[in-house]
C-alpha cells in the first residue's frame, strides 16, 4: 500500500507539473521594462485570473525561468514581490503556494498591456468623477501661492512641448497642483497613490494628442479653462472644465486608430518614461 501510495503521490506532481507547463507555455517576456517587472506582472494576471488558484503551488524556479525566458535570480525576485504584495507564500524546501487567503492584498490600478484601450477608458472614467470634485473644491479653497503654483505648472506643461519634450511628468504636476489646492490632504495622496496608473494614462493620451497639432491645441485650451476657473473661484466652471478635459481625452483615445493602439500605445503602455513625442 506504501508503494501503491507513493505511485499515486507522483503520479499527481507529473499531471500538475503537465498542467503547469500548459499554463506558462509561450510565456516570452519583453524586456521593455525590467524583467522582473514584467515576470510579476505576467504572474499576478494569472493568480488574480484564478489560472493559478487559491491553495496552487506555483511551478518551480527551473520550469517558470525556462518558461518566460529568464534566469531564476529573475524568478526569485518576482516570487519576492508576489510575497511583498501579499499574493503568495513560500515554505522551505517546498516552494511558493498562492495564499487562500488575500484580504489584505493592497490595491492595483494600472493598465492592462493586452486591452490598453479599455482599461485606459475605465482610468479616464475614474478620473471622471475625481478630477470634477478636485477641481471644484480647488476654486472655493486654493490660496494666492497655490493659484501661482498652478499657473506655474501650466506654464511648465508649454514650455516642456515647446521644447519637444511630452510633457506627461509636467501635466501630472499640474494636477497634483490642483489636488493640492484642495486643502484636503487625501486627495493629493490619491492622485499620488494612483500615479503609476494616471501617469501611464497622461502618457498615453499625450502620446495620441501628439500626433496631430489640433489635438494638443485643444488639450491646452480644456488646461487653460480648467486653471481660469479656479482663478476666478468658480466652483462649478472649474468642476465642469474638469469633466469636458476627460470626456475630450476619453473621445480623442477612442478616435485613435488601429495602428496607434497596436504601436506606440503599446510602448507607452509597457513603459510610461518613453518620450511619447519619439
């Protein structure tokens, strides 16, 4: 019974071995950004995808680093990450397990590199709401300092696109200006928090607006309108500024053609720090 037992225990290690190489075949990784970066991620789709369930022991360091092309020192810094983010454990001498129990998993908010175009549309319509209310509250509160941060920030985002720059860090710092001039503190740390995500947006959306000048004419005008009714205190002028800068940029990114989404979104996308000008 002993050696009948032993039998079915490796009989299960080869399907689930089988089953693994099934999961990670094909698994190339582009080296856009780093490695490891890239391995994470492609890991994290499939334990949120529930390709790797609850419980499920992730393959080993030799099979995962053949699998996605890379060394295990890659394999092993990604599995590190996935522990950091509380998606998986590891025990000794037994290897790495998807936790059963991720409640206090932090929140991710990025875009998804196989379906740039929707889940950018679903940041724009996070952003929708959120800038609306910051803008506003911005009127009512911002300062005599904080109206000339913000003009300053406009005024970076030109003279960055004058000089043929994209201009994404400017126009973030513009919005973090506006967020600021709330007075209320979270919202800064929101728009901070999401950077990642709404830097990857700007770019993006720069990088479609870039192509025509007519399209980053019009983003300079909604800019401008957007920093005027804060000056004037204009709480509902500013809040529906706000709203028609998104629903513009959401309506410009839908305009975008087949050729921009398969090219030079998927570079921004894959790595937001490519001058979307180039």
């Amino acid at each position: 019974m002993a050696e009948l037992s032993e039998k079915t225990r490796a009989k299960r290690v080869d399907d689930n071995g089988a089953k693994m190489v099934r999961i990670f075949a094909s698994e190339q990784i582009e080296s856009t950004r780093t490695l490891a970066d890239r391995v994470t991620e492609a890991l994290m789709r499939k334990i949120v995808g529930e390709e790797l369930p609850a419980g499920s022991q992730l393959p080993s360091e030799q099979l995962m680093a053949q699998s996605f092309g890379v060394s295990r020192t890659v394999i092993r810094e990604s599995i590190s990450r996935l522990k950091s983010e509380g998606l998986v454990d590891t025990k000794q001498g037994r290897g790495a397990f998807v936790r059963t129990d991720r409640t206090d998993v932090p929140l991710r908010i990025g875009i998804n590199a196989e379906k740039p175009q929707t889940s950018l549309l679903h940041i724009l319509e996070l952003r929708l709401g959120l800038d609306a209310e910051i803008a506003s509250l911005a009127a009512v509160r911002r300062t005599r300092d904080q109206m000339s941060t913000i003009e300053k920030a406009l005024r970076a985002i030109d003279e960055a696109s004058d000089a043929g720059g994209d201009a994404v860090a400017e126009d973030m710092e513009f919005h973090l200006a506006i967020a600021q001039a709330t007075q209320n503190p979270f919202f800064f740390e929101l728009i901070r928090f999401l950077g990642s995500a709404f830097y990857s947006g700007i770019a993006v959306t720069r990088a479609n607006e870039g192509r025509l000048e007519a399209l980053a004419k019009q983003t300079r005008v909604e800019h401008e309108a957007i920093m005027k009714a804060i000056m004037k205190r204009d709480a509902k002028g500013a809040s529906a500024a706000a709203r028609n800068h998104i629903e513009k940029a959401s309506k410009r990114l839908l305009s975008a053609d087949a050729e921009f989404w398969s090219n030079k979104a998927m570079q921004v996308v894959r790595n937001p720090k490519i001058t979307a000008r180039k």
